[in-house]
C-alpha cells in the first residue's frame, strides 16, 4: 500500500500563505491550496503505520492524542495518492461528519502523532482532508440523504455549534425527527460566531446548514431556550432534549476599574465583528487607530490580535499570565507538544508592529478611567507562580496607553442564570451527568459538558450522545 519510499523522497510542505500585508486588508482566508501532483505527493508520504497512532482517538495524561474521530488517515492517504479522490472521500466520510470544519480549523491531532514526526515532519493529513471534502462540493459527490425511514421520535437539540450540527445529523440518518434552536441569527456556534471568518469562512458552515436543512433537520434561529421558549414547553413536545449551548460563562477581569466602556470579552468581541462583516455594516467595536491590549494567551487571544490588526489598531499588546513557553518541545511523542509557538494572528501582529507583542508573566492591575468612565489606560504588572498561587512581583507597575481591554481569559461553564432557565442544576457553573444523561430525557454534550475544548472534540460528542439515545429506542 502506498508509496513505499514516499516518506524518504518527499519533504512535508505546507500551504503557502499569502503575504502578512496583503492578508490583513481583508477577513478572507489566505491558504493557498496545493495543486493536484503536489497534493498527492504529499499524500504518498504517508508509511501507512501497522499501528496508525494517528487516528488512535487515546487519553495520554488525560490529553487527546490522534484524532477523536478515529478518521480512517492512512486509508484516505492511499487513495489520494493513487488519485482516487472519490474512494478517498467516501472512506472520510464514515468517521467524519463535517470534515470542512476540521479541515480549516482543527489543530490536527493526529499530525502531532503521526510517526513520521518522531523524527522527521508529519504529514499534512489536515490538508488532505479539507482537500478532500472540498473536491467532494465540486464534483457533486456529497448529496442530501432523502428517505429517511423515521422512528416518530422528537428531539430537539439547544444550540448550533458543531456538538449540537453532529448530534442532530446523527440522529437524523437515524430517522429521528430532530428540531434546532439556535439564540443567535445565525447557525454554527463558535464557528460562526467565534472562530474569524479568515480561519472559517462562513459560507462554508451556510453551506453545510443548507444541507442538514434538505436532509429534514429543522432549524429554528432567534430563539433562545429558557427564555424565548420555555422548558416546560419543549418536554411537552419533544421525547427528549438536547442541550449542546457551549460554555456561556467567561472567566471574567477583577480590578480596579474593570467596569470602564472599552473593558470587552473576546467573543462579544469577535461575534460583532464577523456580524458586521456579513451584514456589511460599520465595526460595533471599531479599533482603527486604537491602542489595544488582549488579556490572555491562548488561541482566542490570538484571533483577537488577528482581527485588531485587520481593524488598523494602532498598537496591538497581548497580556500572558504564563511562564514563556519553552522554544524547545519538552513533551516525548506521541504527545501534543508543548512549547512557545506563534500563531498567525500574533504573527501578522509581530510583522506588521515590528516587534513581538507578547509579553509573559504579566496581567492588568488597574484600568485607568476618565469621568466619562471610558478607559484611558492600564497599569500593568509582573506576576509569578508560587506554591499554585499568583503573586505580584514588586516594583514591576507600568503604566500603557489603551483605549480596547479585550479578555480572552477562557471559560467557567454554564452561568448560573442560564442553567436556572433551564431547570437545570449546576455545581461552580459545572453540570453533573451520569455520561450524556442529566435527567431521564435530558442530554448534555460538547463544551457544555466538557468545558471548553476543541471543534473536533465537539463534533465527537455530539455523535457519543447521539448514540445514547439512539440505543435507548432500540
Ligand atoms: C474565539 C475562539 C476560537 C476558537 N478556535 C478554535 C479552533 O481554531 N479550533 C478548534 O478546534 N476549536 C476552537 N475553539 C473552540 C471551539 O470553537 C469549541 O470547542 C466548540 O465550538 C464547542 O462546540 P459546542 O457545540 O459545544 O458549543 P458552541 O460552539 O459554543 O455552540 C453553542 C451554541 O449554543 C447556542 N445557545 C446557547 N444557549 C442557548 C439557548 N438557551 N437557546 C438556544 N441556543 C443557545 C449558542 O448561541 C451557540 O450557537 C475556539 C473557541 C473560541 C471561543
Ligand atoms: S479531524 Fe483533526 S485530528 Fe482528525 S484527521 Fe482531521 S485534522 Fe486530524
Ligand atoms: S501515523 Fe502518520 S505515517 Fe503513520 S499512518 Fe498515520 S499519517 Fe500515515
């Protein structure tokens, strides 16, 4: 199977990018796809592994390692190289309900194990598979699934993003008759209104929708269950409720002065941004020119430096409360690794403001306000880890010009408001369930049960919680 040498005579390569100054006068995505030959090239590299750790979907240390999908990686490698693009894509689409989110955005688990990377680069099976899934929209090979057989049995399933799209699409081609509430004005979750348009663009997930519509899932949008539509309504209707909302909490700032206009939460933030961007009306936070700080380190971080520098903001500061990553991996294979990497957002940043923005083992002190209340400045400082706890490191106060605090300081959970909504019970914002069951037709899933995690992870759960209900009807 395979090319047998192909590992030895091809080097990995990765999508070519378009330049930082061109990229950042749009919110467009800026790979720049592989061509035919290079594409299966790079497929030949794949040593189809006896024990294929990349799609192994194992726990090491409670860490996902290979991908929780157990996508079939070194099937669809052979047939790409043998150029059998449709074969490829039916054996992707077994495991994969929506390999064009992962495509773009997943941060392939699988490569970080594949064992091409113990000593050499791994292979770009990420690529492979939003090549796939792309050729499989232009050649017509994916096609509404019609004539469901259905069981008579009503779900409805609360939330859009990828947990709730994969948990109603599976128990639709299970003939279940699924119905999906969705808060917002528009489908998908944190891919929609979360991840930019620049990593995901949105028609993709509109296309995506349009297809699980023609499928015969029902979707319902500006609705927010709890509130809009009450609980006791839906147990009426439905034999069994979903819940998929993400995590509604965010982990919030505690300072002085931390109630000033232009303190905002990143996904407040990156909501409106791409909300504007698709209705085509003026940025509701509007940077250019601006001196901004990102409060955090991780991959919302990032976006927000992302989208701050397409907005033409003055300075761009990124706040980490953390040590600096080591440059060097420390973490054996087959683990994610573990050192300082620098994703695009802080990359377009770096280039366009012509130093690192980073600055670690630092956090705000004090927003400096006028008496309109609108913010003005930080004071921020240096901090350090002692003994699991925080501790300020004397004499390091400085005082930044900032006009936008944005906090990408992650998630605490469900928020008390929401889940008393929802009649349901929540210990620290965390909710307690016997697997997917919160009560006997009540199901929990994706980051609502798992706290904040990843898109594939999501999309993982919500086919587990499928299958629950599923086999109770059966
Ligand atoms: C800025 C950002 C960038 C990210 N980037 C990546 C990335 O690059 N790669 C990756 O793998 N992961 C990424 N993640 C994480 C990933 O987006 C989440 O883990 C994933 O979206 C969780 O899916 P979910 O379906 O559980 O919840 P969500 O995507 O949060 O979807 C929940 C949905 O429920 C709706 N909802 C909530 N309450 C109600 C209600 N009462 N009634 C009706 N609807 C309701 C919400 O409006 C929302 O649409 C990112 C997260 C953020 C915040
Ligand atoms: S979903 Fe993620 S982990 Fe799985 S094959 Fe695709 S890129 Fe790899
Ligand atoms: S671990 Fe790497 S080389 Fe081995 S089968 Fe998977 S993708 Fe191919």
């Amino acid at each position: 199977m395979g090319k047998p040498t192909g590992f030895i005579e091809y080097k990995r390569l990765n999508k070519e990018e378009l330049e930082v100054e061109k990229r950042i006068k749009n919110f467009n995505d800026f790979h720049i796809p592989f061509n035919l030959d290079i594409q299966r090239q790079q497929a030949s590299r794949c040593m189809n592994c006896g024990v294929p750790f990349c799609q192994s979907a194992m726990k090491v240390q409670n860490r996902n390692v290979g991908c929780p999908l157990s996508n079939l990686i070194p099937e669809w490698n052979h047939l790409i190289y043998l150029g059998l693009y449709e074969e490829a894509y039916k054996r992707l689409e077994m495991t994969a309900p929506f390999p064009e989110f992962t495509g773009n955005v997943c941060p392939a688990l699988c490569e970080a194990c594949c064992s091409c990377s113990i000593n050499d680069d791994a292979i770009g099976v990420k690529a492979n598979e939003l090549f796939l899934i792309e050729q499989a929209y232009k050649n017509g090979w994916i096609s509404p699934k019609k004539n469901i057989k259905r069981n008579g049995k009503k779900i409805a399933v609360i939330g859009s993003g990828p947990s709730g799209l994969s948990c109603a699409k599976k128990l639709n081609d299970n003939g279940f008759l699924v119905t999906v509430y969705e808060k917002n004005d528009r489908f998908g979750g944190l891919l929609m209104y979360g991840i930019p348009n620049m990593k995901l663009e949105k028609q993709i997930i509109e296309r995506r929708i349009n297809l699980l519509k023609e499928e015969g899932i029902v979707f319902i949008k500006n609705t927010k269950v709890g509130t809009d539509i009450k609980m006791e309504k839906l147990m009426e209707v439905y034999d069994d409720i979903v819940f998929a909302c993400g995590t509604s909490a965010p982990r919030g700032l505690m300072c002085k002065g931390s109630d000033a206009k232009g303190v905002i939460y990143a996904v407040d933030f990156l909501k409106e941004t791409t909300k504007n961007l698709l209705d085509d009306v003026d940025f509701k936070y509007n940077l250019e020119n601006k001196n901004v700080i990102v409060l955090g380190g991780g991959d919302t971080a990032n976006d927000c430096c992302a989208t701050a520098v397409r907005q033409k903001a003055k300075s761009v500061l990124e706040l980490e409360i953390t040590k600096e990553p080591p440059l060097e991996n420390t973490l054996p294979w087959p683990n994610y690794p573990n050192k300082k990497k620098t994703d695009y957002g802080v990359f377009e940043c770096n280039t366009i403001y012509k130093k690192d923005i980073r600055r670690y083992e630092s956090t705000v002190d004090e927003i400096i306000k006028d008496e309109n209340n609108n913010m003005i400045g930080v004071n921020i400082k240096k901090v350090k880890f002692e003994n699991g706890k925080i501790v300020d490191i004397p004499n390091t106060k400085e005082y930044l010009p900032c006009d936008y605090l944005i906090i990408a300081m992650g998630f605490l959970g469900t928020s008390d408001s929401d889940a008393l909504s929802y009649n349901i019970k929540t210990n620290k914002n965390r909710i307690e369930l016997h697997d997917f069951n919160y009560d006997k037709n009540i199901y929990v899933c994706g980051d609502m049960k798992n706290g904040q995690s990843l898109v594939v992870v999501a999309i993982k759960d919500g086919i587990d919680c499928a299958l629950k209900i599923i086999e109770k009807y059966r």
